[in-house]
C-alpha cells in the first residue's frame, strides 16, 4: 500500500478521527472497494483501545431506546460514543430504517457522538467482517466506546455478538414465548441481560424467570464474571446509571480488544459441531433400540417414527393410559412425550447430559383417540451445552395438524472442562 494509495490516505485521515474521512472509510469497507482486506488488517493494528459493546435481542425489544440512553450516558462522562446498527435481514444498502431511527435520537448531532448503519446487502456471510473492519475503524479513529446494535438471534447475530468485549441481550416483559426464544441460544452468550420496559406490567416476573434460569447456568459458567439481569426503562433513565456501571465493571474484568486477540469465546464454543456421519435408517435403529429400554417409552406406547443427528420424532396414540380426571389428556404425558423426544435427540450422538434446564408451554388439548407427535430439534450445539425445541402437535382427522405444546431444553454437556469445574466444586 503506497503513500499515494487512496485508502493510505484515507486511514491516515481516520487516525486524526476526521469525521468525514471516517464516513469514506466505512463506505469503501462496506462496498469490499479493491483492497479493503489489506485496509481491514491495517486499521486492526491501530486498534485495541476502545470498549466495544453488543446490544441484541428480538425485534421491538427496545435496543435502540437503550442505545440512546446509553450514547447519553457516556456522552455526559465526556467520552467520545460510536454507534454502529446492523441489520442483517434488510437487504437495503444503507439499513435506512434502522440507522434513521437511531440517528433520529437527541445524541445524533453530538459532536463526540458518529452514528453509522450497515445492512445485510445479500452479503455472503460477509455481515460480522464488515461489521469487525467498522468497529476497528472507530476504534482506531479514536472512540472511547463503539456500540453495536443488531437484532434477534440467528447466526450471523451471534457472529455480530462476538466481536464485542461486553454482550449485552436485551428482553422485553411477560412475553414467555419471547423468553423462550432468547433462552434458545442467545442467552448463552449475555454478558448482561437486561429487561427493558420495567415499567410493564410482568417485569418483575420476567427478572425472576430469568435468573431462575442463570441460577442453573451459574454452576457451568465461566467464573470470572457471572451473568446479571437488570432491568431498565430507559425512556425515564431508570437503571441506567446501574447498567453503565455494570458495563464498565464488565470491561475491567474482561478488557478491551478481545476480538483482536482472536479471543471470540461465543462463537467458538457455541459453533456448531459437525454431527457423526450415518444414514437416516442407522439413527432410526439407535433411537427405537434406545426407546425399548426406556420404561416409560414402553409402558405408555410411544414410538420412535423419526430419527437423525440431533432429532427424533417420538410418537403416541392416546388411550386411557393418558386420560386424566377431566377426561382429556394428562399433562404429564405431553410433558413425557416431548421430554422423550428430547432426550433421544440430545443423546442422538451418544450420552451428554450432565445437566438440564426445560420449560414447557401448553396451547391446547387432545383427548382419547387423538394421535400426538413430538418433533425435537436441535437448535445449536457447542462444547459445553447443547438446546433444543419440541414442538408437540396433534394429528387432525384431515390430515391437518393443531399445536398442543412447546417445549424447550438445553443440556449441558458431560465431560465439558465447566462441567469438571463445577463437580470438583460440588464434590
Ligand atoms: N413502555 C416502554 N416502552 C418502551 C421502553 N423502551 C422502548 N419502548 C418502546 O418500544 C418500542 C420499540 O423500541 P425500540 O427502541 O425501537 O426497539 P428496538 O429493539 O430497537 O426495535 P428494532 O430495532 O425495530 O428491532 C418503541 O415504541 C419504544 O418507544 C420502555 O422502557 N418502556
Ligand atoms: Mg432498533
């Protein structure tokens, strides 16, 4: 890269932190101009300095409210705030909507504050590189903080989340299924959970279930840091000074740059790993052989139709085995089901369990004659836990189906280092 290369000139600019130099940049790295790999690694050299925060969670969760309170926040303290919004499922250049909606905050114009939107373009996998090159440049342009906000929790979020030092899931209240969804994946990689909107209705409860849930996780946790819930309304700027001092307590344990130190932990540990290869009818032989000596399997008819790396698809007929005193369906027995669909997709690959976490949710009924199957899926599958999803459906007389229960698990793993951990502890 010679003196007189336009990108040489542009990075020498973007290390004064020339604003609009900076805007030229993230625009030729967004556009993968000839060059932006060797331009990428340069700027990752000057580097390492300031404090990158993720903030994800499903869409309307309230990211971008929290986003501006927090721009607020370390723009009172005097630092200089960058904010970088990805859009991964928005193939429009520019991810106006979001970008606009952040910029439309009262910070925008702040002369230490630079707001800058990136979007999914049908990029091919491409979405966390240019977001790692974006994040490099305003850290190298000379920003204390760089915030990244990116939506639910799909791949290429947990992808987004790696890059950032201090991994901030952001949750709504009283939305169970909401919290199921969070619970499927993206939990396991929150540094700081937060419940925004704590002035709805359920929020208290919302905090409850979810340290519930981080009790269990707790044990197998990586133990210089423990994952908080806090809940914030950040309209009125409740629980905010609480999550900027979480923030930075987080930065001191854990540091900054971590992505330059190829120190992702998320989307290493979390990756899925590739399943043994056998052919389908080979799965189906081991989950039924499994089922026979399963008592309950057994004693309550259910049987194994489908099978495979991390699925299993256990079905029932019911009769009065499985009738209660209402004259429908014992939910004990849905609970059966499904946990037995579970159980033989997590222990598909051999025996894993050391611990599990399961919640159910029933939507609706089945009485006798009704014929019930439970599909287990295997949502992602790390080193040290894997989760899962049954959906638990009732076979309708026109060859129709009717959702009767959802039901999700998460497993950790047997033989894991934390697993070892936490029974040297116990033990
Ligand atoms: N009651 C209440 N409403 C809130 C709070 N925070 C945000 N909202 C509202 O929730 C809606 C969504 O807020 P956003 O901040 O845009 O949420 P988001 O997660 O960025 O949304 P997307 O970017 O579209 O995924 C808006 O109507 C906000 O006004 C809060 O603390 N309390
Ligand atoms: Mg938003």
């Amino acid at each position: 890269m010679g003196a007189n290369d336009p990108w040489q000139t542009l990075i020498s600019r973007v290390l004064a932190g020339e604003r609009r130099s900076i805007a030229r940049l993230l625009s030729r790295l967004d556009d993968r101009a000839p060059g932006f790999e060797v331009a990428a690694r340069l700027l990752a050299e000057h580097a390492g300095r300031a404090h990158v925060v993720g903030i994800t969670g499903v869409p309307g969760a309230g990211k971008s409210t929290l986003v501006n309170a927090l721009l607020g926040a370390w723009l009172a303290q005097g630092r200089k705030v960058a904010v970088i919004a990805v859009d991964p499922s928005s193939p429009i250049h520019g991810g106006a909507v979001l970008g606009d909606r952040v910029r439309m905050g009262e910070h925008g114009a702040h002369p230490n504050a630079y707001i800058r939107s990136f979007s999914a373009r049908g990029a091919l996998g491409g979405l966390s590189h240019a977001t790692r090159a974006a994040a490099d440049c305003l850290d190298a342009a000379g920003f204390d903080k760089v915030l990244v906000e990116t939506v639910g929790a799909g791949q290429s979020e947990t992808d987004i989340m790696a890059l950032a030092d201090t991994r901030v899931v952001v949750c709504p209240p009283g939305l169970g299924d909401e919290v199921q969804a969070i619970k499927a994946g993206i939990l396991e990689i929150a540094d700081l959970l937060v419940i925004t909107k704590s002035d709805l209705p359920h929020a208290d409860a919302t905090v409850r279930d979810l340290k519930d849930m981080l009790a269990l996780r707790r044990r197998f946790g990586q133990r210089d840091w423990n994952t908080r819930v806090m809940p914030v309304h950040a309209p009125a700027s409740k629980g905010i000074d609480e999550l900027v001092a979480a923030i930075e307590e987080h930065r001191s344990v854990r540091g900054c740059g971590t992505r330059l130190n190829g120190n992702a932990p998320s989307s290493a540990d979390e990756s899925r790993t590739t399943p043994p290869d056998a052919a389908a009818d080979d799965w189906l032989n081991r989950l039924q052989a499994l089922a026979a000596r399963d008592g309950p399997c057994v004693t309550l008819g259910f049987e194994v139709i489908e099978g495979g790396a991390g699925s299993a698809t256990v079905t029932v007929t019911l009769d009065d085995r499985h009738i209660n005193f209402f004259g429908s369906c014992h939910g004990g027995i849905v609970f059966a089901l499904a946990d037995s669909a579970f159980g033989l997709a997590s222990n598909s690959y051999g025996p894993i369990a050391a611990a599990i976490d399961a919640h159910i949710a029933f939507s609706s009924a089945a009485g006798k004659g009704d014929r019930l199957v439970a599909r287990a899926v295997e949502l992602r599958r790390g080193r040290t836990l894997a989760v899962y999803r049954v959906d638990v459906h009732k076979m309708r007389d026109d060859g129709g189906e009717e959702i009767v229960s959802t039901f999700t698990g998460t497993v950790f793993i047997r033989g894991s280092k934390s697993d070892a951990a936490a029974e040297t502890k116990s033990g």
